[in-house]
C-alpha cells in the first residue's frame, strides 16, 4: 500500500471522493488529506482533515472525510496521518460521521476516541423550509447590500477585520479566499458612516447546496444581525428554488441559538460523533 499527499489531481483517482463536496477544499491552506493506493496504483481510499484555531493558541483537527476499500488501506492511511498531526502539533480531534464502518471504528477506538451516537451538529434544510421561518419585527435599511455590489478592496478590509479579531466563523483560511469563494448575491454586508460593522458569508459547494460560513455583527449585533439574516433569506428566496439544500452548521452558542428559534421543530440527523485529546510533543516523531 502507498500512502501519497492528497492533491485536486489524486483527488481525483478516488471516485467517492471526486463526487463529493470535499473535493473543492483539496488545495486549502487549511486542508491536509492523504489518499492510499494498491500495488496496481488503484486508490483504495482518502483521509481528510482540516487544521482548525482554538483557545490559547493549540491547534485541532476535525476530521472531514474518511473512506477505504479495505482495512489495510484504513490502518496506513491512518497511521501516517497520526505522525502528520503530531508534526504539527494538533492537540484535540473530531469526527462526525453519519455511517461509521466497524474497521473505522475500531481505529479511531484504539486512538482514544469516544465514540457516541447522537444529533448531528449539521441541520439540513431546503429552501422552503427557510421561506417558511420567521424573522419577526426586522425591517432592512439601504445600508445593506450583497457582496457583488462591494468593491474588491472594500471585500478586503473587512475580511481583514476578522482576521484580526479572530472571527473567522467556518473559514479558518479567509484570507486566502477571494470574493469569487462566496455567493455573489445572498451573502451580505452592512455599512455605518462607510464602514462595514456587519457581513454575513455563504459559500455554494459545487454540489448546489448552500452553507453560512460567516456571520459578523459587531457591538450591535442584536440589531444588525436580524437584518442581515433577513437580507440573505429575501435574496436566497429569489434566486434559488424550494428545492435547494442548506446545511447550517452549529457550532457555536450564537448559531445554536439562532437554529432553535428560526427552526424550532428541526432536528439534525443521527451520527457516530467521536472527539478525543491528545498529549505530547510535536516533535515525538
């Protein structure tokens, strides 16, 4: 079995990777991905994870794809993968899976996860669903307006501003991410005196389905963030069909918060989630 760095190009030799939204994350900064072949150079499986920020400067990894053909190929893949975080001193994992095969799970077992069955972080939506929530007592101003109407260095400053207060929500790389990354049209920004004091980021993966990456509202958040919800929610109605899906991800205490009382009857599906830290320096190996 040979283990290679994951790339947009190996990538592609593994088709249950090629078809899924992940493939577009393959050349992020904050990607890191591993993929094995056999001795007749098949791919036999991928590994994924993405290096995420956390309290008082450690580094954690959530675990973003993880698929083999055999147990060998799970075993390498994730072997190499343990010396590779190691390396770079991550100190906490996470994985949610919604089926866990028992190869994987016996893995991640003897790694010290602890495994649980229980509600997905993830709430998948359709865009009826969001034409049906309530935003209550909100009214927009003409001081929001949706990111193609911003000029680049106007994208630029703001994007800065939460590189440097550290609200970087779901992109861990935003910096590195141009305007062209995020919807044109429903993701949205909010100026006073020509300042941007609130944007709200959404990405549409290459598979249709739309995802909120950033939401920011500065010190009046409990004015600015409603209207920005309801300027993105009118502009996502207009340009996408009922059908459309959206995974909103609750992360945070704001973005639980914000899913219980948009969709109070909603539930995330059931998963295998697994976390553990880890122990140690990064030089062990």
């Amino acid at each position: 079995m040979n283990i290679v760095k994951i790339s947009a190009k190996t990538g592609a030799d593994y088709e249950p990777l090629a078809s899924s939204d992940m493939f577009e994350n393959l050349e992020r900064r904050c990607y890191r991905g591993l993929i094995a072949y056999d001795n007749e150079e098949k791919a036999q499986g991928a590994l994924i994870w993405k290096l995420v920020s956390q309290k008082h400067g450690e580094t954690g990894e959530e675990i973003a794809f993880f698929k083999t053909e055999s147990q060998e190929a799970a075993r390498q893949l994730w072997d190499t993968h343990e010396v590779q975080i190691r390396r770079e001193g991550v100190t906490s994992s996470f994985i949610e899976m919604e089926e866990m095969p028992k190869d994987i799970k016996d893995i991640l077992s003897n790694a010290g996860f602890k495994l649980a069955r229980t509600e997905s972080r993830d709430l998948l939506l359709t865009m009826k669903e969001v034409r049906d929530a309530k935003i209550p007592g909100v009214s927009l101003t003409s001081d929001i307006t949706s990111l193609k109407n911003l000029s680049e260095g106007g994208y630029w400053n703001a994007t800065s501003l939460c590189v440097y207060h550290d609200m970087l929500g779901l992109v861990e790389d935003l910096e590195d991410l141009g305007m062209e990354w995020f919807d044109p049209d429903v993701s949205c920004c909010k100026f006073s005196d020509k300042w941007i004091t609130g944007m709200f980021l959404l990405h549409q993966r290459p598979s249709g389905t739309l995802m909120p990456v950033l939401l920011f509202s500065g010190s009046q958040s409990k004015k600015i963030l409603p209207q920005l919800l309801l300027f993105a929610r009118n502009a996502a109605l207009e340009k996408y069909d009922d059908c459309t899906k959206i995974i909103i991800r609750r992360h945070t205490t704001l973005t639980r918060e914000l899913s219980s009382y948009l969709f109070p009857r909603k539930k995330g599906k059931l998963t295998v989630v697994g976390e553990r830290k880890l122990k140690g320096r990064k030089d062990l190996f």
